[in-house]
C-alpha cells in the first residue's frame, strides 16, 4: 500500500482519491488462500468492518467507500481483482489492468502528473 498511498501523497493537491472496497477476492469460506483469513461478509454493515480491518492492518491511508453486498460497484465497473480509474471532467480518462500478475501505477502517475 506503500506506492498508493504515495500518490495520494504527491498529487492529492489537485486530485481526490477514493478507494471503493469490493466482494472480498479470497474469502475463506469461499476461495481460500495464503495470507489473511477473512470470511465473505454478508452485510454491509460487516463489509464496513472487514475494510475497516483491512486499512488498519495494512495503514492504506485513502478514504473508503463500500460496494454493498449487492455487489452494484463490482457488476457496474468490473474491478475486480484490483483496478485504479481516474475520471476527468466526469469521462474515465483511465481505467487500469494488472498484467503478468502486477499492477503498474505509471499510467495513472502520467495522467496526475499532467493535470
């Protein structure tokens, strides 16, 4: 969380940022992993807690909003599993993919860096 909070860091003077917590990706009753045990909240209201766990575990300093256990955010924008858009003069000037299994943040640094 390092490199994000980074970017907030340098161009959070001319540019908001929000994080929007989704499905958990590896829930352990659903697809488990190594790593964290987080089991897949069935209510918002533990969805809320799971991220809140999640930003004092890993110190991700961008504020947060909750894609409810409707999943609206998830089918609407497909993020999944992990995504940075940025959104210009209300148009998607960005929206981010991981490749070869890592997400690099220099397209969006270029965008920040040029606005």
């Amino acid at each position: 969380m390092p490199v994000l909070n980074d970017m907030r860091e340098r161009h959070g003077d001319k540019a908001a940022f929000l994080c929007v917590y989704i499905r958990e990706a590896h829930a352990s009753d659903v697809w488990p992993i190594d790593g964290p045990q987080v089991k897949e909240p069935t209510t918002d209201a533990e969805r809320a807690q799971v991220c809140a766990e999640f930003q004092r575990a890993t110190g991700f300093a961008w504020p947060c909003a909750i894609d409810g256990v409707e999943d609206r955010f998830l089918k609407a924008f497909s993020p999944w599993p992990f995504r940075l858009y940025v959104l210009r003069g209300g148009q998607l000037a960005l929206k981010s993919a991981p490749e070869e299994g890592t997400h690099s943040t220099d397209a969006v640094e270029a965008i920040l860096r040029a606005a």
